[in-house]
C-alpha cells in the first residue's frame, strides 16, 4: 500500500477496526474511507455494490462483523449466521466486481475445531466438528475465508486472512450479557469493587484454557501483512501463550482492586476446554506481539472508565 492509497476499513467503530485505523494513522496512511452502520449497512447488497461502484477503494480491510460471547452466540445464533454471511459476501464480491487490489479478511480463532491439537496450526482447520456453542459464527467466519481463497484460485485475486486468538483493548464491549469473557469480568469486578460486594461469581469451573492478544498488537500484524503477505492459507495472530480462566479472573480482580472471593457456578459452560494458536507462522513473516496480558488488562480497564461515565476509579 502507498500512503496515499485509498483505503476502506469496514467497521470501523468495532474494537478491531478501530484499532487498524489507528495503526494506519500512525504509519502514515492518510486516504482511509469510513463509513458507520448508519451511512452502509453491509448486509444490504445493493448498498454495498453502490459504495464500492463510487467509491472504488484500492484495499480493504473487512474487520466489521456481529459478535458476541457464549451466552449471545447460543441464543441467537440465526442472527450470528445471516448477518456475518450476509456483510462478508457482499463485501468481498463487491471488491472482486470492482477491482479492488487486496483484502484482508479477519476471522476468529474460533473456526478451528473444538478439540483441534494445540497449539493450532493453520492447516487443522475444517479437520473436525466445531464447538457447539459459537459453530453458527464459526461457520460464517470459515465461509468468508473460503470464498477469498475460491477467488484468488478462479480469478487471481489478492485476498488473505487473519485468525486472530481472543482479543481485548479499547473500544471493547462491556455488555454484562453479550460481551466476552475478559470485557466481562472487567465489568464485574468493578461493579463488585464498588458494591463491596464479598464475592464473585464466575461462570464454569475456571479451568479452561485461552490465549489473549491486545487488539492494537493485532492492528499491526494486519497492516504487515497487507503489505507483506499473500497466500490463500490463513495467518493466526496470537501470543503463544496460555492460562486458565481462574487465573484469568485472579488477574484482572488484581488490575481492577477487587479484593473480595472469587466462587464458580460449574452450572455454566466452560466452551472450548483449550484453545492456543500456532504463532509460529507469523513469526517467520517476521511479526511478533508486544503487549503482556497484564499490561494489556491495565489499558483495557482504563478505556473502560474512560467509556462508562457513570463509573469512576475509586
């Protein structure tokens, strides 16, 4: 990409568009079309077929998508499939239509099968069944990455994607409901902070595995990779690294100053009992995260006060 180059960032306003804006900002792009949900709404075909006509973008970055944690996934998972189907096929075969010179697409590491050998690797993908709980995001995500490799095997085109691990940062959802595990428990322990609540309650038994990537960490492996790979084979985006739930709760009741008892409703659902990404990919191409998780946690609970103006650090 040239600096000048324009530049469409689809979903923009999401935690992971917004941070390839800002990433691009700083590295000197300067020509980046944005448009909300209220200007296009990627699941109207003709609309999108309308703005790619006009405004004939030479890259995009398609990070927009409809995402939510166990609990949203599990009951709306028609919404999760038609709406994520919908905006990534429009969106790509706009760009084929139009000539755009390369997309990046960005998945989940969710695609992967549920009991995939860990770490990850790129090639385990489609191996075996997915984990019941997001298969329905999951089969979106895998559908829109299928269709940039049947593009650039048909027709020559530049498209990749990038399956990053669970990501965090500003611009996250705090939603006590809909959210994802670390956002949640962020929420949590500060409204149990400033409740003085004696205890919290979390759900499973805390013994699952994840792996956290900052999300501006990952905003600059896309824009790397835009410029430096192609491939129909997917690129995963992670650290390498692991931990448990329950340590995942210890850490952040430290970073938020939650001092209270941390209890497991072993009710709930655990997900996936593991899932840690191959890195080693992107290590070669020559990219590398920078932020620890505790740091990370840091920068996330300050953008969420800074975000909810009815809380306050006390």
């Amino acid at each position: 990409m040239e600096k000048e180059s324009k530049i469409f960032v689809a979903g923009h306003r999401g935690m992971v568009g917004s941070a390839i804006v800002r990433e691009l900002k700083r590295q000197g792009y300067t020509n980046l079309v944005l448009r909300t949900h209220a200007e296009l709404d990627l699941t109207r075909q003709t609309d999108v077929e309308q703005f790619f006509a006009v405004e004939k973008p030479e890259y995009v970055f398609l990070a927009a998508a409809h995402v939510g944690g166990i609990v949203a996934n599990n009951t709306a998972p028609a919404d999760f499939m038609y709406d994520n189907m919908m905006l990534e096929m429009n969106v790509i075969h706009a760009a084929w239509k139009n000539n755009v010179k390369k997309l990046e697409f960005l998945g989940s590491s969710c695609i992967y099968p549920r009991l995939a050998p860990q770490p990850m690797k790129e090639d385990c993908l489609l191996t075996s069944s997915l984990e019941p709980t997001n298969e329905a995001y999951a089969l979106a995500k895998i559908s829109g990455l299928k269709y940039c490799e049947y593009l650039n095997r048909q027709y020559g085109t530049d498209y990749i994607s990038v399956m990053p691990t669970n990501l965090y940062g500003p611009n996250d959802n705090y939603h006590p409901e809909h959210s994802h595990v670390l956002p949640a428990m962020i929420r949590r322990f500060h409204e149990a902070k400033l409740s003085g609540a004696e205890s919290v309650t979390c759900w499973g038994d805390g013994s699952a595995l994840r792996e956290f990537l900052y999300v501006d960490d990952l905003a600059e492996l896309c824009v790397f990779l835009m410029n430096n790979y192609s491939g129909n084979e997917t690129v995963n985006a992670g650290t390498g690294k692991e931990l448990t739930i329950r340590e995942l709760a210890e850490t952040v009741a430290k970073v938020v100053g939650y001092r209270g008892n941390i209890l497991w409703d072993t009710s709930r659902p655990n997900g996936t009992p593991r899932k840690l990404l191959d890195v080693s990919k992107a290590t070669r191409l020559g990219w590398t995260y920078k932020t620890e998780l505790e740091d990370g946690i840091r920068f996330a609970y300050d953008d969420f006060l800074s975000s909810q103006s009815d809380y306050k650090r006390l």
